[in-house]
C-alpha cells in the first residue's frame, strides 16, 4: 500500500454518518476516485459535534480503512470541517494612541487588529458563567478611524490615534479539540480545517457565480448551515437550530417507532407511495405517502421558517436565489415552503447538485446527490486550493490549528491558537495612584518582558506570511508587575508625625496601598479654633513637601496642580479665606481638617466631610464659593 501525497482525503463527521471523499486535482478540476458512507451505531454526535471522541475515531478508521482497501493507497492526511452551529460572533474594537503624529504601518495595523480580536474574545467570555477556550474562525473590519476620522485603509496614513472595529468569529475549543483528539485516535493527520458552511458553498457555487447574491442552507441531521456569497465572496454564514432530525422524530411520535426505524420510513418514502415498517409495540404496519407528508407538515414548516429568518439575518435582504443542500434538502414540499417563507419565486429555490460538475467529475461515483456537497466542497476547498490554510504548519513544535481561508500571518496563526494581543505585546504592570497630604502621587508598574517569535529560526513581526512547512516559535510576552507598596514603604518606614489617616479612617501602616486611597498626616498639636477670617500658615504644605521628597525618592511621579489667587468659602457656616499655597496647589478638602475644631486626637467615630451638601473625598478639590460641612454625626 503506497502513500500517495496528490491525494486530497476529506471527512464529513456529521451527527448521522461520517463520508470520506478521495480525489485528485485533474485539469482545474477534483477527479473524485472513491465515496464512502458509514452511519453511527450509537448516537455518537449530537447537533454536528462530537461527543464520543472514541466512537467517532473509530468510524473513521472504517471508513478510511475501506477506501485505502479500494484504492490501493494509505490515508494519513485528510481534512475537516466545523459544524456552524458552535459559531459565536462577537464585536470588538481597540485604539493604539501615541503623543504625537505617527505613520500608520501594516505592523501598527496587525496590532490594531490583534487587540480588537482579542476584546471581541473578552466580550464574549464576560458573557458567559464560565470562562471557556476560544478558537478565532476569522474577523471581518467594519470601520478604521484616524483621530476620530473614518477611513476604510489607514495604511500610510499620519495621526496619533488610530481605532479599529471588527466584528470576529469564534468556535469554542472543545469543538476544535474534538476534532483533533478524533482524527489522532483513527490515525489520521489534520491538515486543513474549514468550516462545514464554507466548505459547502465551495461545492454547491462555484467562483463564478459569486458575484450575485447567493445563500446556500445545508441541511444536516444535526444542524442547518446557512452561507451567502455576493461581490466574489463569501460575506457571511450562520446556522438554524431546527434540522432534519426534527423531520425523524416527528415520525418517531406519529407512527411509535424507535428513531432508526423512523429514519428508514423517512428514507424509503422518497419515490414510494408507502412504506411497511414494524412499531415498537411489534405489530407491522403500512404508512402511506399522504400519512408520512401529513406528520412531517408542522416540522417541514417550522425549518422553512427559521431557514427564512436566518437567511435574511445574515444577508439582511432577500438573495437572488438560494441552493438547498444535504439530506434534508430532498424533503418532498421543503424548496417550496421555504420559497413561500421567503416571498420568492418557486424558480429561484433550487437543490443543490447540479454545479458541482463545474468543480469535480468522477468516473466512479454519482456525484449528483445533495447529500454530497459538505464532503465534496472539503475536497474542493483544498484539493483546487480554495483554502490557503491546507498545509502543515508548526507553532512550538506541535501541529497548528488554522480556520481562516486566504493569506495567512504569523498573527493570524496565533490569534487562532489562543492567543491574545496582550500574548504578543505584553502589558506593563499597573500604575498605583493614591493621594498623599494633598498631592497626587504615581508609582510606576514594572514594564512588560517582550514576546520572542521567530519563524524558521530567524527573528520577524507578526505581520510575516506563513508558508507551507513553516516552524513558528512563540514565547508569549510577560506582563509587568503591577506597582505595590504598603504606607509604610511610601512614608519611608515609621514615620515621625502624630498620626496618619488612610480614607478618613486610622491607618494600618503595613495595608498595601490601592489606587485612590487618600492619606494624610497629622502632626500633635491642639486643634485650630475656627475664625471668621484665617491666614493660613502651612504645615501641612511643609509635609507635602517632605512627602514629596519621600516619593521621588521612591521612583514616583508627582503631579503639581497650579492655583494662584485666594480662595473664599463657608467652613461649617463661617466664613474662610484662605492665602494662595507657596507651592501653587489647589485646596483640598483635608487641608480644612486641622480648621474643623474636630479633636483628631480623640477620634470616637468617622468625620463627615460634605461640599454644598453633598459627601465627598478627602481629594476633592475646593473652589469659590463652597460651603462646606466637616463634622462627628
């Protein structure tokens, strides 16, 4: 048995049987050399996904195993595809904003691009109870903007903010995985994956046609796959949650039979005007072709009406026609129902076959079946190189997961293994920012460690192009630590004033600090009796600037507000005038404690600090006019 490395091998695992496919690029065309179907004996697929890795794989090495027996040739590559109805779609959006003027270059748009993925990714695990590995499909850009302006390309452009919308398109990672695990247990080695939708449209439209607005609905056991095509490619794809199981166990009710006994009534009435079947209870029986129709009317209908809801949701207008596909497709009535759902013209609903001599031919095999044109468009798409993403490609010495037609970049490959634009860029550690005897001050978060990525050895951006047989290499960037101190590392270990609040309450020297927190020092002294009229003499400016001192030399920023004129208010319903601070800061709320007549040193309960009747924080900052209330309640 020989190997033959011309072959293109295609499985449909779908939730009733599992096709292979094997054919041959010949002329522009795939020759197809051999088909064969083998159903499931257990339900081992539920709703187009597996759920029995074990049974599946083992369907599938019977099913290869069969054709390597006819053709005379081993199997060892073969490729897939996803059912649509795990797809989750999600927007997502990011802006990359410099200080001054930059040019915009195909790496800042990768990077543009990378981070709004990745928050479409984040939005849709916020959604969810339970965090869950995602798998990118592919991502569409809806809008560029350049300092607020909208663009369609920004490349080359010159701005400081540059923003992005994209809207992105998820496969949860069990459903990926499933994939995997399945075809390694039978043997067999994933080289292209695509999605069942697009692979069906691949078959059942050929290129030519797609520059009309055309929607292709495949009709599974399982699921219902819905794609439309218009301008030369596809522009959308999404699902139904009624398919032709639901036709099967509307029979199962009707006639009291077990669903493989069902199935085969489906099966055999096609052409028939009755069917002899056996019910569960033992007794034989004879159903006509007007009892079957008359059972399967109310489910027949509720398909067509999602298929027309679905349709018109992911086009937004009515096609120009539409191409029923699958084993659902052959439903007596099904292409006129969904005409009428639709308002359409009978004439412009067909079912699917008859194209697909326009891109396959066999001397072996009919290759006009409906049920056909998943496992034949998973041919098609990589057999006449309609997927750009059927070959080999390694990420840290393991075999990559690719979704995405098209040219692929390293970005691409690592966005649909898992990993996030933070994995690639790195986030610097967070910034602490809290409020010390009036000033604000900033301590720095340690800086990211770089990503490290190389492909074939050598250093590159993500923007590089993946070939065949490529090696990428990916060490994900590592995220700073954010800035952490407790007050006693801020204040320089024990520190020599009388007291020291923390948001208005006695202060733990050794909490750590969080962001917004307010301290202030006290010095021992008798509390300032209120007057009508205050000069104020500044000590706690005197501290500030001690604090200061303290931050800089603990590597923090400290930002200086200028004030210059004098500021009147109301302190507890007298009048205060307070001198401008040397420093040029402005008042702020705790620079009235030491004026409230409250003894801090004997402190029983909180102090209520108000401005114009309403609480606010120790670091608000006062302005002319104020009235303000500081008092015990």
């Amino acid at each position: 048995m020989v190997e033959n490395r011309e072959l293109v091998y295609a499985l449909d695992i779908g939730t009733r049987s599992i096709v292979g496919v094997v054919g041959e690029p010949c002329g522009g065309k795939l020759k197809v050399l051999a088909v064969e179907v083998a159903e499931h004996a257990e339900r081992s697929m539920a709703d187009g996904q597996i759920d029995n890795i074990r049974q599946v794989a083992e369907l599938a090495r019977t099913v290869t195993g069969r054709l390597e027996e006819r053709l005379g040739v081993a199997l060892k590559k073969v490729c897939v595809a996803a059912a649509g109805r795990s797809l989750q779609t999600q927007k997502g959006a990011f802006c990359l904003e410099a200080e001054e003027d930059q040019v915009v270059t195909q790496e800042l748009i990768s990077r543009l691009e990378a981070g709004a993925v990745s928050n479409a990714e984040e939005g849709l695990q916020k959604s969810s109870d339970t965090w869950r590995r995602l798998f990118l499909v592919g991502y569409t850009v809806a809008q560029y903007r350049l300092d607020n302006y909208p663009l369609n390309n920004p490349l080359d452009h010159k701005g400081q903010k540059v923003e992005v919308d994209i809207v992105a398109t998820f496969l949860p990672g069990e459903v990926v995985e499933s994939l995997y695990s399945a075809m390694k247990m039978a043997d067999l080695q994933i080289v292209s994956v695509t999605l069942e939708p697009i692979a069906a449209m691949n078959a059942a439209i050929p290129a030519e046609l797609r520059l009309l607005n055309l929607a292709l609905v495949d009709i599974g056991a399982g699921t219902t796959d819905i794609a439309v095509c218009r301008g030369g490619s596809v522009v959308g794809y999404t699902m139904a949650t009624i398919a032709g199981d639901e036709i099967t166990e509307a029979v199962m009710r009707a006639f009291l039979v077990d669903f493989a006994t069902a199935e085969t009534i489906k099966r055999g009435m096609k052409g028939q005007s009755s069917v002899r079947y056996r019910d569960i209870l033992g007794f034989d029986n004879e159903v006509t072709a007007e009892e079957f129709n008359a059972a399967i009317q109310e489910p027949m209908e509720r398909l067509a009406e999602a298929i027309a809801k679905q349709v018109l949701e992911v086009n937004t207008m009515l096609p120009s026609a539409l191409f029923l596909a699958g084993g659902g497709s052959k439903l007596e009535g099904l292409r006129e129902k969904v005409a009428g759902c639709l308002g359409m013209d009978e004439r412009r609903v067909a079912v699917a076959g008859n194209n697909f001599e326009k891109s396959a031919f066999s001397e072996a095999v009919d290759l006009e079946n409906p049920e056909y044109t998943t496992p034949l468009g998973i041919a098609i798409s990589a057999g006449l190189g309609l997927l750009n993403d059927n070959y080999l490609i390694k990420l840290n010495g393991e075999q990559a997961k690719l979704f995405r037609s098209g040219v692929l970049t390293v970005q691409d490959v690592l966005l649909m293994n898992g990993y996030t634009y933070q994995d690639m860029i790195g986030r610097s550690g967070r910034n602490l920012s809290v409020m010390l005897d009036g000033r604000r001050v900033t301590l720095r978060g340690e800086p990211a460690v770089p990503a490290v990525l190389a492909v074939n050895g050598a250093e590159c951006p993500i923007t590089t192009l993946i070939h065949a047989g490529d090696e990428i290499t990916f060490i994900p960037a590592r995220h700073g630590q954010d800035a952490r101190k407790t007050l006693r590392e801020l204040l320089g270990g024990q520190p020599a004033y009388g007291r020291v609040l923390l948001n208005n309450q006695e202060a733990d020297l050794d909490r750590q600090l969080e962001t917004n927190d307010v301290i202030l020092t006290l010095e021992k002294a008798a509390p300032v009796s209120k007057s009508a009229e205050v000069r104020v003499e500044e000590p706690v400016a005197e501290k500030a600037e001690t604090a200061e001192a303290k931050a800089s030399e603990e590597g923090a920023v400290v930002q200086v507000r200028k004030e210059g004129e004098p500021l009147e208010l109301t302190l507890n319903n007298e009048t205060l005038v307070l001198s401008p601070k040397e420093d040029g800061q402005p008042y702020y709320l705790m620079d009235l404690l030491q004026l409230s007549g409250i003894d801090f040193e004997h402190l029983d309960r909180l102090v209520k600090l108000e401005v114009n009747g309403e609480e606010q924080g120790f670091r608000f900052i006062l302005s002319k006019g104020d009235k303000v209330d500081i008092y015990c309640p």
